[in-house]
C-alpha cells in the first residue's frame, strides 16, 4: 500500500556562436566579429511518498506527500572585436577595440506538497491537494507562497432511479 518514488532529471547544453564580418562589410568597413558562449543546466528532483488502501466498508484513501527541488544555472558570456588589423583573422588580439558582457541567472525553487482522496463506495468523492514552494527569486524572507484546493463530489444516480435519459449523474464542487 505503500511506496517511495524519486525521479531526478537534468536538461543542458553548451553553445558556442560566432557572427563575422568581413573587412570591406557594409557598416563595418573594418571587420569585427562576436562570439557568445551559452551555457544552460537545469535540475529536477521529485521524491515523494505514495499510499493507496481501500477496505471491506468502501472507503478508500490514497495520497501522496512529497517535496520538489528545481534549480536552473544559466551563464552567457559575449565578446566583440572590432577594427581588425589583419583581414581574415578573428581574434581579440588582433581587434582594435575589444569589448565583452558577462550574464549569470541562478534560481532555485523548493517546495513540498500533499494530494489526498478520499472515496466512499465510489460514491462521495473528497480531494484535499497543498503545495507550499520557496523561491530564490523573491526577496528572502518573503519568498514563500501556499496554494491549497479542496473538490468534492457525489455521484447523485446512487439515490434515484435511473432511466435511458439519466443513466449517471455527478455533481462536482472545487476551490482552489
């Protein structure tokens, strides 16, 4: 009735540009050229605990109850030379004006979270869900935030009999 389940997975990639002009390039008589170098990692983890158990009177609970952890590192670093003494070769010591930017994101995000069913003889139906996350890109101590949602529902055609019009009937309520 019981089981732990964790899943981690990464997604990155390294990239490498490079935009040159030639001497003589309209709008760059002189040559330049612009390499950008990407860089990009994110992280995924989700461990959580899952249970499942009915019995004998018709109530059936499952739920689960687990965190998540997601971080993303992000690095763009651009550099440009312009005036090239010699045509041809695009490199920054033979630029006449160098010029580069640096860009760094780092976000990290945590949360924990819950998700209960309840059943009673496939009947009434009650789901409590909640997830809490804290987040790196909110000021600290201000970076947390809740969301709950309750839904319950009755399957009506239980109580009344049915005919070739209404064969099965649920009404449902939520908040989130």
């Amino acid at each position: 009735n019981l089981k732990i389940v964790d899943r981690i997975g990464t997604d990155f990639y390294n990239e490498n540009r490079q935009k040159l002009y030639a001497v003589g390039s309209l709008g760059t008589l002189k040559g330049s050229f612009t390499n950008w170098d990407y860089f990009n990692q994110i992280i995924n983890n989700d461990l959580y605990l899952a249970y499942n158990k009915g019995n004998s009177t018709g109530v059936s609970v499952s739920g689960i109850l687990g965190h998540n952890l997601y971080q993303e590192d992000y690095k763009r670093t651009t550099l440009t030379g312009d005036n090239l003494t010699v045509p041809g070769l695009y490199a920054l010591g033979n630029a006449e004006a160098v010029g580069g930017t640096d860009f760094i994101r780092k976000s990290k995000l945590f949360g924990v979270y819950t998700d209960i069913n309840l059943d009673y003889k496939n009947t009434f139906f009650l789901n409590l869900t909640a997830r809490n996350d804290w987040t790196s890109t909110l000021p600290e101590g201000n970076n947390s935030y809740f969301y709950p949602s309750i839904n319950a529902a009755v399957v009506f055609t239980e109580f009344i009999e049915t005919n070739d019009i209404i064969s099965f009937g649920k009404i449902r309520g939520g908040y989130a």
